[in-house]
C-alpha cells in the first residue's frame, strides 16, 4: 500500500468519532544513503521509497515473475523501508582446499563486498540458512554505511545484532549469532546469482525491503514495474478514501462499479491537469 | 494476570529503593470498536479487556477446554490486547472446479466477511499455516476497521503489513505477504468450524488475543469463565501484594497459608461492603 | 561490540553531513538487581554490562568452549542487555510414578529456585523446547525479582508474557503459553547440568543475554575472558574511528596495517598513563 | 513411467553385457479389490493400474490442475501402487461441545466411513497432520478390507501398523502412532473438500497412489487424463528404447528428432492396425 | 494388534474368493537375547512378544501414563519387534571443563553401559536429538549383543547403520551419521530418568518397540498392563473374526452388541476350560 | 565397517548357541558401471566398495575436512552402497530473464550431465532442498545408466521413483515427486562447487554412499584416505574378533591393552607375510 502520504481520515458514518488510521506513516531514505545518490537514484529511490510494496508485487509478477519475494528472513528493524541494489555474495560450507584456494586469491567477500559498495547498494549474503556461524558483523559494516550501503539481506545470520539495528540500514537475517570468523562457512562467490529462501536474486536487482519481507525487482523492468504500480496506487487511493467515507466494499473493491469508476476517471482527470 | 490496574509498589524489605513494575499497563478498547457496540457486549469487552488472561485460561480448561490456546502466530503489535466474536473462513489449497463453483456463487470470503462484520468480530481465516501466498489485505480489511472489526487471526498470511499495524485492531499471521490474489488458495467455507494452529474455533467464539496467543472461549461459558477468573485475579491481587512486600513464595503462592488466607477473606469483605 | 560508549562520529570524508550512528546506546543493569548485589559482584557485573559480546564470545571460545552461545530462544524485550549467575532447573515430560515421588520430596523447582535465588541469578530450565506448556509464570517471578533475580532463560514457554516484559529483567522463551500447572511437564533437577538449544549450562555459570542470544562463560575463565574481550574491545573503537573517518578497510580491519597499528599503540599507551 | 511391461533390454553398444533394468515391474490390483469393483471400473481401474504416473500428473496439470500431488505422506508399503475413489474425513483438535452434537448425531466417521465405503474405495482423512494420535486402526480397516476397500491417505497417524501393512491396502501416514480413542481430535466432516498435504482432494475424486505420493484426478476428467497419459507413455517407451539402444538423449528426449519421429509414428501405426 | 497368531480367514460373504490377510505374521525373539535370559524374564518377554501394542498402549494410559509412546525415532528394520528393559544414558552437547571431569572419573558411558548390559536390556540415549554426530557405534554393540542385549534407543544418531541393521537388534535413531568419537557431544549420566522424543524413560522400564515407535512400561505396573491387554486382544481376536465373516463393524466394534457379547462370551468360558 | 567379508562368527562364550550376525553382507559394483570402468578406475572403485564407510570418514575429517558427511538425504535403496565421482548441476529459484539466457545457451544440464556423464560418476544436483518440484526422472537416468553412471544425489526431488529404484544405481533424494518440467526451478551452473545438506561438493570429489549418507572425499586425498582407512578396518576387524570371542570391551575398544596389541601386531606381520 502506498506510503506517501499518512491517512487520517474521519468516517463519514460517524462523524463524531475520531479519525481512524489505517496507513502506515511514510518513511524516509537515511541521509547516509541518499547524500551519496546520483542525480538519477535520488529520483529513482524517492519513487521505490513511496511506491506501494503489494502494487508493486503485483507489477513485477505480471511482468512474468512470481518468484519476486523473500518472507523467510526477519528486519531488525520493522518500522523502516530499505530501497537499494543487489551486491551479491555466496557462502557454501567449509572446505579446506577451496577455502585455501579462494582466501588465497583475495580479500574475504564480506570485506571486498563492503569496500566496492557503491551508494544505494545492498549486500545479499546466501549463506544457505545456517544458523550457527555468521557472515560479518558490525565493523566490517560500519565501513558500507559509510560509503553508502543502505540495507543488508542475510539467508543466514550476523553478529553485532544491536549495533545493526542502530545503524541507518535495514538488516534482514534468520537469527543472529555471537560468532566472528566462521570454521564452518566461506564466501566462494562474488557477483554472482544467489538463492535467498525461494527466490533468485542478481546482481543489480533492485530491492524494497518492508517488514514482513524484500520484493526483488529485475534492474530491466524497474522503470514498467514502477509506472504500473503507481498507477495501482492511485486507485486504491481513491478506494481507501470511498471505503473510509462507510461506502460497502462490494462497488469499491477490488473492482469500482461504473459510479465510483466515473469520479476516479474524473479525479484523476484533474491530478494531471495540476502537475 | 489481571491487567485492571498498573502495580508499581514499593517493597516493603527495602524501602529506600525504586519500586518495582511487575505487571504491564493496563490496555483499552480502541474507539473504533467501542463506539460501535452495543451496551451489553460494552460491558462484556469491558471485562474481557481487563481480566487476567492466564486466569481465563484456567477456568476454560476448568470447564472441559483444555485445546483453548493459539500460540504458533505472531500478533503485528505486542502491546495490544485485542478481543471479540470469532467470525469464521476457511480456504484450502487451489483447484479449478471447485473455484469455479464456489466464486460463481457469490463474493470471495474475505470480502464477504468484512461486510457482513459485526462490531467487535474477529475474523478468522484458517489458511493451513500457508506461507506463500495472503488471505487478504489493508483495502479488505479498511471496510472491516469502519463496521468496528476488532481484530485478524490468520493460520497463514496477510499483505499490507505495515498498513495492518499502524489500523486500530489486532492481526495475528504466520508471517507476511506482498501476494494479492492468490493463485494457490482460495475461499471455501463461512462461519464453519476452523482449525487455526491446534484449536478448533467456532463462529461466535469470544477470542481474548495478546501478545503471547490468543484464548478461544466457546460463548456458551464466557459468563462463567469470567466470574470465575475474575475471583482468581483478586487472590493474585493480593499475593502479588505480599510478594512485592517481600513475603517468600511459600506461604503465598499458589497457596496462601492460613494467616495469610484469613487476611485475604478479610480484603474481600471490605470490598464487597464498598461496591 | 563494546557498549560503553555510544559513538555518533561525523566521518571526515563528509564533513558537512549529519554524524552517523553505528553502535546501539550503552545498558544499565536495572536497580532492582545492582542495590542488592554484593560489592565485588558489583564490579564484576559491571564489566559484564560493558564488554562487546562478540568479544567476549571469541574469548570464551578460544579458550576451548566453542558450543557457547545459545540462538534458538526470544527475548521478550529486545533491547535489554542481561548478566548473571546460571541456577538451573531441568523439565522433564511428566510421568505420574516420578512426579509423585518428587514432588512429595519437596516444593516444585520453579518455587524453590525463585525462593533460593541470590541477587544476581538467572534462572535457567531446560524443558526440552516444549512449547504446549509453561515452566513458570508473574507470581513466581515476582518474587524472584523482589530478591534480586536478574533473568529467566528457558528453553519453553512461560505464561504472562506481557506482565514478564514489564519487569526489569531479562526473559529468554521459545514463546508463550497461558498454561498455569502443566499436565505434560515435571520438575526433576535441581542445579545439575542442562542443555539449552545446543549449549550445556552449568550452575555458576555467568550468562550474557543480549537481543540476539545468550553467551555462557564458565565461571572459572571468567576473568580471563573479561580482560581478553576487554582488550580486543579497544581495538575494535580504535577501528571502528578509524572506519568512520573514511579509511578503506583493508588497513584497518581485522587486521591494522602498520602505520595504523602503531597509532594505536601509542594511543593505548596514552590511555594507560591516563589511568 | 508406464508400468504396463517391465523393460529389460540388453543395450546395443555392449551386446555382450546383461541387460539393464530401467523400470519397475508391473503392479496389480489386490483381489480383494477386483474381484467386487463394477465391470466398468474393472477396465477403469486396470488402466489406472498400468498408466505413467508422471504422465498422468502431466495430464492433470495440462487440464489446470497443478496442485494436484500428495508428497508430503509415507506408505506403509513403498512396492505398491493403489487405485480408487476418495471417500473424506475431516477431522480438528477436539472440542467437548462440538464433539458432543457430533457424536449424539451418529457413528465416529471413521466407523461409518469403513462400513459405507464401496469397493474400490479409498478413505481419506485431514487429521491436520496431527502425529500425536491417531484416526483409526486394523479392527475398522479389516471391516473397510471385507467391503473391498483399497486404499487409507491419512494427513496424520493410524495405528497397528504391522497388521496394515499386511493387508492388500495402501496405507500413507505421517507416521504411525498406538493411541485409540483421542482425547486431542474428533471427526467432524464427512464427504466434504479437505486438505492432504497442499492438496484438495473431493468425494469422488480419483486417486494413484505410488511410493513417492499420491495423484488426485478430478473425476470429470479421468478418461481425458488416461487418454493424453497412454499416448505420453507409449512414446517414452520408444524413447526408451533408443537410450538402451545407445543413442544420445539429444535427438531422443525429451523431443525426438525428425527421423526418430518417423519411426515412432511408423510404429504407432503398425500397432494400431494390431489393435 | 495381537500377534500371537497370522490370522488368514476367508471372509463368508465371499467364500470362492482366497483368504484375506489383516494382521502382521508374528515375531520371535532373538536367540542371542532368549538363550541368556532368567526362567522369569524368559516367561514374561515372551508375553511381551505376543500381547498387542495398542492393547498394552490402553493399558498404560489407563493406569496414568498417557505420555508413554516414543513416534519420533526410526527403526532400522521394519519387520521387528523388540522387547526389553531400559538402560539410560544422558548426553550433553560438549563442554571441556564438565567432559575432563566426567571422562576422568571413569570409562565413556556407551563403553560402560554395553559391558554392564544384562541379558534382554534396551540402551536408552538421550542425545537431544543431535542429528551431526552419533553416540556409538557397531564395536560396542557388538559387545552389548554378545552380553545379550535387545535393542538400542537413540534421540540421536548412530554410526555403521548397514551393520547395525544387520545384528539381531532392534535400533531406533532420529537418522544416521558416519562420525565417531564426538567432538559436539558427550556422555554425562548414566541410569537416570530421560527424555526421548516426548517421553520420559526411567532405568528399569520396560520397553516394547515396534515398526511405528515404542512403548514405555513403568516395570511396577507390567503385570497388570499385560493381564489387561491380552483380556483386550482376546476381545479384538473375537471381533475380527466377526469382521472377517462379513458383520457389519456397528454391532462388532468397538462395543459388541448383546447377541455378540454373549457369544463372546461363551467362547471365553469354552477357553477357560481348555486350559 | 569394513565391508570386505561377512562375519558370523560363533561367540565363544556360548559355544552351543548359534552364530551371532554384526556386520552387513558385502556389495558389489553393479555390472552396468564395472564393465565401462578404466582398470585403474576398477581398482580404485574395488577399495572405495569394500573400505569401512566410518573409517573412511575418520580419515577424511583428520586430514582436515569435518564436513564431508550428507545424512539429510533419503537412499532409495537401504541396501547398496554406490561409490563415485561427483559431476555436480546446480539450480535456482525459476526466473524468466536467466532461465530464457541459459536455456538459450545449450540444452538444460540434466540432459547434458547425463550425456557427458563417464563411467563412474555421480550426478549431484543442488536444487536448495526444493520439494514441490524435480530435477529430472526416469528417462535421462535411463541414458545416464546406459552411459555407466553409479548413482544420483539430489538436494531435493526426483520423479518416477519405482523406475529409478530399479536401476542398477543409487539415487538420494529428499522426497519423490511426479513433476516435470518445473516452473519454479531452472539448471544455471555446471561443474561447479555446490551445497548438499551442510557438504559443499566439487566436480570429482569420489562419493561413498551407504544407507545412513554419503562421505565426500576430495579427490586429491583419496588416496591416503584409503591407505589409513584400511588399516583401521584391520584393526577393527581384530576387535570386533575380540568381542565375539566374549573380551570386554575395556582392553580392546577403542584401544588395545598391551596384550591384545602384541597379538594384533603379530597377526598384521603374519597377513603381510602372506601377501
């Protein structure tokens, strides 16, 4: 549902009640992440800030992807929403040679992952929903919020848990966990894609994490996805406002009866003609 | 326990330091529902809201009830306690012809539920524990808020989360959603007994939900559980007292020793004398 | 992470905006426990209070314990930190011929361990992650607070969560339950060794509970692991500056580049003369 | 795969080796079953016997079904196909009012289940996946046996496990369990939709149940079904054929190429002038 | 069921048709357990052998002990049934400074468990549930057969599953593992009271496991149970042979009518004198 | 344990009685995969059929690799043991834009593993535990047999179990399902390294699987691997004489006494004499 504006409303039916609230208050993008944005994501990221999540959904499964959301990882923080792109990292369970192999090569991916980061990004760890060790922690962190990082999604667990929660991102794990450099995971991919609980996701995929879970839209269709949505958007605010004034549901949604479909067409006639 | 009044008392062992919060504050009945009722079921809510859950539990379990308690989902708000009359919907998993029939006949349930609402119902969507896909949503339950609904309970998954939490009910889910019209579920049954988690509820069932579950009272008992459970919260009124004056357990509770039972009976008396 | 302190540092490669949170504000250990504690228990606590978890986790683990850190329990109030001495009680399923001997022994464990309890103690009861059931409830547990208890760790259920959450302890559970005297579960040990998730817990042991679980440290290093953790708590603020100046973080973490690591050097040697 | 025939064919490209099994041997109906089923289900239920069961489950899925297969349950006896007509059973958490009218108004459903059920039948029970009691046991199912009965899918547990599974049944389960009479379910419906797994399954509907799962056939579409499934198996027969003759699996499967096409309609045609 | 005899009856009401078969061929003890056995033990497994599961189920739960049926473990072989007195072990998950003091006072508790064995005992392992290591492994129940053991218990894993299967044991595990000595879990006491699955198991009782889980018998209580379940399976015999014979279930089971109660019992006193 | 003879040996304690069975009968390499085999592969595949499973995995862990065991999959039969080189497909959630870029690139990587499939090797497909869907059936396997491949090892489903049951390999799954071409999963890499249960699997690794999991060996240990297991196989098969004859366990497991080591030492130099 969209967040751009809160809906206190009085309810036609009875007047002298008080307004009943049935939105949530609108969030806003940490200045940590959007000081850093280019022109063209500060525009972008303001759209994915205030479009609504299930519209969305929508768009993007009606473009051919219904495998677009991810609702078996938990916020640290339910009252945000995170927006960004996709900077993804694979674990696989320890194994010496490999392990010997990779680390050999180059910096930890946890590391590397936080110190490419560009503003707006999101690191996506599959660490295959183990729950015993974890991928990083707090320090490593502090240095992708530093350089912009805005949100950090976990098919496993971190450390640090309340200085996640503290910091200006969203956090999305299984649980959290005490331990630091794990003998029972490693990072063996980079840029590559990953399964998080049931859904595949790319690098460059842009996300919108809520509370109850992160739609993940191709980076491709992004520009479809949002003109669509908030089309969506618009008449269900119109909805909401009829529905919130005693109106029966059954002329007002999930379909408008020719009445109610009138004055939509009518106000939305006029909203253009003031832009 | 008894949630009429907020304790916060000094103990009597050492009186120099803080006092002591043992007991949560007490909740209310938002106005959206309570304006709506009608004076009986005021002064029923009115007492549903302030008696001890565990208390009502009890006395449920006392009457032959002992599978009375839903406790695998998760409320959106944990400081609210929401209560009402169980209107219930069933789905099963997805098949064309029976689909076919059903919504051939009539609105889907959820719509139909919400309409049909009563101030101060639950609805109750028994889903199978479903996690991919959502009964229903905000715009649904919008209508519902308006006819004085009081709360969600889903053995499955709503969207519009943020939404849902920010309304003047309570919702219970496994978990969240961003799906709308689910292509793997759908509507069967209305006010038909359900199974959410691993009770069965009734239509017309009171439902007194919190944070940790919610306790499903058949409504032919409710009067009784009440008296009953209103009684065990004076005597733990009066043990908790003891307690937090610094009295061992032993004596007090569960059961008071006879000084102590004599000053109990005592209480009471002057209580009723005061009514 | 350390919670001494909470860092709101500017980073010195954006001057001009806002600093940037990275660390959660610093706990205080409730009245209810400190005014009771013994003075070297005050100064132990104290520390226990302030040392990065993580620290302390890697401290505990390199001394030959690696199964410490319990992550398969909730705590109901997330944003406590809790400390404290391991007083253990262990369930069991019930069986009439066992519980009638026990219990004609002597008073039902949850009374005796709150009764028995010293300022400063945690109950812990193994109950096996049953969740049809309570160990305990608010009337125990206020006495358990009256005399100083600082947390309950159990791997089930309690009943009167939202009384549980007010008050100024730590409570740990797989989740709820509104049961009071459990048909299915029996008390049967008494400070013996239990298992909690996948962590045995002695009695004595000293516990940390932090949001995302509980750390279990032998009484007998617990010393040692405080001045361990201590030290590498140092390093870590001496890092974490470093990062939020805008330093890539390959000099700087895990390992200090030289240059780097003799500036905090010299900065310990200051900090030293200080004291 | 078809099980009309068992395939053991010596490959062309090591004619000197034994040939190589690549199919299970051919099942038959229990004569129990067969010998009281209607001439016209005989020939029904010969052809269920022998069809593919992939390429029946392609069949139904094609038709708009997709949601049509039971993995979630074990047989009793894993070399073992079952046939029949689904005879349902809803059963929830007991509850002593519902429970009351209930069985005032007749036989437990799982009596008069077994003793209205007709040959060929299969008793289907949405025990909600219950495994702590069970809905019935031998004593009913010899009655459900005399009555020609061929078949119990339970979403939950049965008991005497060892004499079911010596009967001419299929049996799938949860798992097992020894309790009688339960105090925690009742049967409540009869005849109705229910849940197995994440399937509806319908009075009527026709089932195939093989080691890996059951297949639930709507009955209108059951000689639809039989018709597209045969025709899939007798060109993987021939596909088969070529892969133990040598030839690579690109020209062969899953589409042949222009020259084994011709073949395989070639030989269609000879079997059908057979015919 | 009762197993003491292969009941193989044709049905009446369709005597050209061959007999149906409804109950499991019965099992016997193996001669590495009877040969070692006390005159007494000898008498009362062969009871145990041959009394019906369900049977004896009623009766415990009859006498108080309805938590008394383990359905969470796997049996090894299916088409056994064992019989036997339980020996209890408790493991712990790992902990150097309990394991030091524990392995130092005396051998590992598998080692000592299976060289204290006495004919026709049942090793009880409580590991958690542990599903990444095992407590033992073919080498020491080689020794605990030779000593005449029965059966082992596992909440756990065990190693050299093939060889295991092979013995003439019943073993019962959550699954297997190939590890050996355990570098996560250790032994901690030995004969106390245990929890397996959602039973607790005491040294001494008696234990009957068939296909579907076990059977836990307070040894105080195994006379009267095993008197009142063959009383039990006499009836059940009575009774299914009414079935077998074409009688409908509702005058037969689970309560005979008057006309059957009479015949049954005749058929008890023609018994009597028999014998 | 060694599977190299099978031993039923009489106890020596009770010469009367008859032999007692402690280890599984010994297997043999299906001729579809020894026929096809390089006489150094036949020689290496004669070690990797009779070497003890357990011992294997001592060596392989004390080399350095902990988790190399996978017991969360299913064999289809409980009675072979398959050995082999690992030939690994990974898949991913469905989702249009890769799936339509692979598939584009050459055929699906069941088709194509099949068809490059050696002699020896073990398809290992990592399909994230999926259990809705398949990897692939009957008819690749059937070419894939026909090509001499030993076995099958699926993070998730396969379908046309009974087919597959009967083939001369072994197949390890999480469950059946009767799906085909799946529209919620696609192949996207392979020969690469990939997750089963909690092992990570590289091409090549030689796979031993029994009934109780699958042991990953590396490759470039194998040979040591084999070397130290055989010597523990001789030392057990020493013990496990031992054991029979009636010692206690105490003086030769899991250590030889002093004696019983002179005596293993001495018939070790009399087998090398022999040879």
């Amino acid at each position: 549902m969209k967040l751009l504006s809160l809906l206190i409303i009085a309810t036609a039916a009875s007047p002298q009640t008080a307004p009943i609230t049935v939105t949530a208050p609108p969030r806003t993008l940490p200045q940590s992440v959007s000081a850093k944005l280019s022109p063209s994501d500060r525009a972008l990221f303001a759209k994915l800030m205030s479009v609504g999540l299930e519209a969305a959904w929508s768009a993007v499964t009606s473009e051919g992807y219904p495998q677009c959301f991810i609702n078996e990882l938990t916020p640290l923080n339910t009252d945000r929403r995170i927006v960004g792109r996709a900077r993804t990292i694979r674990y696989l369970p320890n194994r010496k040679d490999l392990r010997d192999k990779i680390y050999a090569s180059g910096p930890q991916l946890n590391y590397r992952s936080a110190e490419e980061a560009q503003p707006g990004d999101i690191l996506v760890f599959d660490a295959g929903g183990e729950t015993r060790s974890t991928v990083t922690g707090a320090m490593v962190t502090t240095r992708f919020v530093v350089r912009g990082g805005s949100g950090v999604v976990v098919d496993g667990c971190m450390r640090d848990i309340p200085d996640l929660a503290a910091m200006p991102i969203g956090v999305y794990v299984r649980c959290g966990h005490a331990s630091s450099v794990s003998p029972i995971m490693m990072s063996v991919d980079y840029q590559v894609p990953v399964r998080i609980g049931s859904v595949t996701v790319l690098p460059g995929d842009i996300l919108i994490g809520e509370r109850h879970g992160v739609l993940v839209i191709p980076a491709s269709i992004v520009d479809k996805v949002l003109e669509k949505a908030m089309q969506h958007d618009d008449r269900e605010d119109f909805q909401r406002r009829l529905l919130l004034s005693g109106e029966p549901i059954y002329g007002v949604y999930p379909t408008l009866n020719d009445a109610n479909k009138a004055k939509f067409e009518e106000s939305q006639k006029q909203k253009k003609q003031k832009e």
